[in-house]
C-alpha cells in the first residue's frame, strides 16, 4: 500500500498459489519446503557467504541477507527474506553449519506452503487474501480465517518468546553474538568491505537484473 501511494502504480505481488489438484499440492510441498532450503542454503550460506566471509563479517552477512532477499523478484517478500539471509549467515558462522539454517527454512517455507495450499483449496486468490479486512471473505471462508488467525498468534508467539530468550542471552552471555575478524591479512573494513563487493561488475549485474525482474512481476509481469 505504501508504495502504491508512494508510486502511483498498481503493484502486483507474485502469486505462487498452487493448481487445485494433486500434482499442484505435490509440486508445491516438495519445491518450498524442501528443495529451496537444500539448494538455497547451499548456494547462498555455504557457498556464497563461506567465500567472502574472511573479508568482513558482518559486511558480508548484510551484502548475503540484501542478495538473498531481491533474489526472491517479489516485492513482499523482500524485507522478510533479507533477514532471513542475514540471520541465516550469523546462523552458519555460529555453527560452522548450514544444518540449522536449513532447518530454519524447512520450517518457514513449509507454514507458508500449507497456507497456500489451504487457500488454494478453498477458492481464494493473491487479491482476496489482501483484502482480509473485507467481513464478506470471513464469512465466506470463516475455516481458513480461523486456521490464518491461529498461524499468526503462533508466530506472534513464537516470536515474543525468542526474543525474551534472545534477551536473556545477552545478558548473560553478551560474548554469544560476538563475531570478529580473526585473520588481519584478509579482513578489511566493514564499509570498505561492503563498497568493494557491491561495485564488482558481476555484482553490478546481478543485482540489477534482479531489480528489473522484482519490477517487471511487480507491475504485472508473468514469466513463461
């Protein structure tokens, strides 16, 4: 809605609903929850991050959360998934694993494809679950309000206790989210760090192709 106001234009959100049948459910619970989390971990954690890691740290966790979100080429997904990809990377140089942040994704991307599969299933579409402030789609599909409203608290919930845990963390172990540079010959600023990698032509041009695509589906654009 901010942008729309901000831009004027009528922005489309990309729509991954699956097909109302047992090749589009099928397609959808092994391709979220199970083939993104393998490959993306992989990619974007243990290959990516791992190789420039010993530059700048935390540098490089934001330039690996920024790339992880625009990847997604959908405008709301942007904001969430970037700190996904950043806690993913403080994740993998905690562990010295990309099992845990795997997990993570498992976890995130099978809740999203259920609800999209509940939805699918009962009729609605991208433009009535944006309109949930609408009474007419409660009552007209009051099971999947009730199942969405019981998600959100869950998270809700789930999200107040991780970061009264998170607290009481730091205050008693600060040095848990402690991450330094330890080899000097490698390591260079963080702003010096973040410069450096984002101006790199092969940079350069991934990130603006995916801009232009996260554009493209956002006014409406479908890919073949």
């Amino acid at each position: 809605m901010i942008l729309e106001n901000l831009t004027g234009f009528n922005l489309s959100e990309a729509d991954a609903a699956p097909e109302d049948n047992s090749i589009g459910i099928i397609t959808t619970l092994i391709s979220a929850p199970v083939f993104a989390p393998i490959f993306e971990e992989l990619f974007f954690r243990g290959t990516l991050y791992r190789n420039v890691q010993k530059y700048s740290k935390w540098s490089m966790m934001i330039i690996g959360g920024l790339t992880f979100g625009i990847w997604h080429a959908n405008y709301p997904q942007f904001l969430f998934a970037m700190s996904m990809g950043i806690f993913s990377c403080f994740l993998f140089e905690k562990t010295k694993s990309i099992i845990p942040s795997m997990i993570v994704h498992f976890l995130i991307n099978s809740l999203g494809s259920t609800m999209l599969i509940l939805t699918s299933k009962l009729g609605l579409s991208t433009e009535e679950l944006q309109s949930l402030n609408d009474l007419s789609v409660f009552f007209e599909h009051p099971l999947i309000m009730i199942i969405m409203a019981m998600a959100g608290l869950t998270i809700i919930a789930a999200l107040v206790v991780w970061f009264v845990l998170m607290i009481i963390e730091i205050a008693y172990h600060p040095e848990s989210f402690r991450i330094e540079d330890r080899d000097p010959e490698t390591s260079l600023s963080g702003g010096k760090a973040f410069i450096t990698y984002m101006t790199a032509p092969l940079m350069i041009i991934a990130m603006l192709g995916m801009l232009a695509l996260t554009i493209y589906r956002a006014l409406g654009g479908e890919l073949i």
